[in-house]
C-alpha cells in the first residue's frame, strides 16, 4: 500500500537527481515534438511551524501531501526554458497569501500554482469532507466556481505533471484527431 505523501517525495527526490546528474538543466521532448533545455528551482523547505501558522493565518486546511511537497519545497519553478524562460510556478506559503487575499473565499478554494494561464486549485473543503479528489483547475481570470475538477490529488497531479515534462496533461481530453489542428 502507498503511503499518502511518499508519491511526492519520490518524484521531486527523482527529478532532483535527473537535475543534478545534467548540471541542473535537462532536456525535454514536449508537445508537437519541441526540444528544449530546461532547469528547475525550489526554494528552501517550509518549516511545520510556517505550514501552521498558514492554516491558523488563513482558516484554510492543507492537505497532507501538499504538506509533504511543502516541507521538501515551499514553492518552486520547473520546466523553464533555459532560452526563453516559462510560466510555471508552484507557490511559496506566502505567496498563497499575497495572491489569493483578492478573491471572495469560495468554500475554501485557493490557487496554488499558475501553469501557462492555468490555475491549480486546491479545495480545502473538499479536503476537510475526506474527499480524496480535491484538486481543481481554472483559467486564471476565471472565478473559483468556474473551476474544473480534476479528480486527483496534489501529488498525483504533480507525478503526472512531472512525467509529461510540464505539459498540460489535463487539457489533452480535449484534443481529438478531428479538432487539434484547428484547437492548437
């Protein structure tokens, strides 16, 4: 049985080691067969007193494997392009703060990270009712309750994440033979 938690360890604990044997910058294959070189940084671990004082601060409840993410990295950038930079962002506790003080609490919903116009949604309510799928997605401009679920937790969403090199693998439903050329 896997632990809650252990998925997320062993990817980042993964990709770290990629990072590191490539002199931290490693080639990806993405979408429609673009090569490029790209790096990862994370920032220093929260501490369990900053993941308590966040839930205190806010009234927001963090899921255990976010939690488990936290404490390896409170934020981080992955997949830039070495060349032209990129757009994906998975936020410090701090930065949760900063950026959702703007929206009208819904139910217990905050951005946690923006992914080329994308936002990654936690739903702590979700959470708090035992609901294992308490993960979301949204545009950016769009409100909370315009979210999508995307029937996973946070790290099945970033094992997949990982796997498909920064790609928006939640969006590839979409696409079919018969609307990609016009949809991409």
């Amino acid at each position: 049985m896997v632990e809650e938690g252990s998925i997320v360890k062993q990817t980042l604990n993964t990709l770290k080691k990629r990072l590191k044997e490539n002199e931290n910058i490693i080639q990806i294959q993405g979408e429609g067969g673009y090569l490029a070189k790209v790096e990862c940084t994370f920032n220093p671990p929260a501490t369990d007193e900053e993941i308590k004082n966040f839930e205190r601060q806010t009234g927001l409840i963090l899921p255990n494997d976010y939690k488990e993410f936290l404490k390896i990295s409170n934020g981080c950038r992955l997949f830039d392009d070495i060349e032209s930079g990129g757009e994906i962002e998975l936020y410090s506790l701090d930065q949760i703060i900063d950026l959702n003080e703007h929206y009208d609490e819904f139910e217990g919903c905050f951005d946690i990270a923006y992914i080329y116009q994308d936002n990654i949604v936690i739903n702590s309510k979700h959470y708090s009712e035992l609901k294992k799928n308490y993960l979301f997605w949204k545009g950016h401009i769009d409100q909370f309750e315009e979210a999508i679920p995307l029937e996973m937790n946070f790290e099945l969403w970033l094992d997949r994440f990982i796997i498909s090199s920064g790609a928006k693998f939640w969006s590839w439903s979409i696409y079919t033979a018969e609307n990609y050329y016009k949809l991409s």
